[in-house]
C-alpha cells in the first residue's frame, strides 16, 4: 500500500523569482504571480501549507490593462468606518501608486485566510527597473503573451 507524502516545513525550498511588468497585462501577470506565491507550479504542492516562492515585480508602473478598463474600472477601499468608502479609477490608481494595483490585483487571486495572508507577504513589488533583492539572485520569469 503506498502512502501520500506529505511534505515537512523543513524540506521547503524557497526560490526567487523576478518578473518583468512593462506591456504585460494585469490580470495574466497577478495570476502568474499568485501561482508561483502558492507553489502550484511545484511538484510538492500541498494547499493546506506555505510551499511558494518569493517574487519580485519590477516596472509596476508600466503595467497594460486591456480595453475601456483603465478609464472605467475603479479600486475600491473602505476606511471601515461609516461612510469610508472611496474609489479612485485604474488611471488614477496607475499614476499615485502603481504598486497598490498590482498587490491588489494579487491579492485577490490568493485564498481569504491566514495562508494568503502569509503568502502575500513574500511578494515584493517596485517601480522602476531596480529592486533591493540582488543578493538572493532571483531568477528571471517570463510569461508567455504580453499586451495586445
């Protein structure tokens, strides 16, 4: 009789992964990046553990959205108070704080629990080509379709 293997803390192996955001479109490449923040893309996938990768997105501000999307499409935040909710569109959103949308994007991509929680915080996102992570040498990640 074989028996399902189930995978230890300490057999985890950690990898970092950098992706490159320029013409790529958001929703591919928050999909992406929630796949490898879980550790689907591994062999050793067990959904009740932390088994993902780190990964760092680079060029956040150059991020596609396809269509009306970036004049319709509006990000929401409640202060959690009454009355707190506010709303900026993409456009806006792109031009403030482009790192917000691509972590939301993520985030939502990523189950609602103490794992996601915990998942989310091994994705580094940053404007701009440069990142502070040279010493864990990432490894370059390339999705296969860009912007239209």
């Amino acid at each position: 009789m074989t028996r399902t293997y189930s995978p230890k803390i300490s057999e985890v192996t950690r990898n970092w992964v950098i992706i490159d955001a320029e013409d790529v479109v958001l929703g591919r490449l928050a999909s992406h990046a929630a796949i490898i923040l879980r550790g689907k893309n591994k062999a050793t996938f067990t959904p009740h553990m932390d088994m993902g990768d780190f990964v760092i997105i680079i060029n956040a501000e150059k991020v596609a959205l396809t269509g009306a999307k970036l004049a319709q499409k509006r990000a929401y935040r409640h202060s959690g108070y009454p009355g707190g909710l506010s709303s900026m569109t993409y456009a806006e959103l792109l031009e403030k704080n482009p790192t917000r949308a691509i972590e939301k994007a993520v985030r939502g991509m990523l189950p609602k629990n103490s794992i996601g929680r915990a998942q989310l915080t091994k994705l580094k996102v940053y404007t701009g080509s440069e990142h502070p992570h040279a010493a864990q040498q990432p490894t370059p990640y390339t999705l296969d379709q860009v912007a239209q």
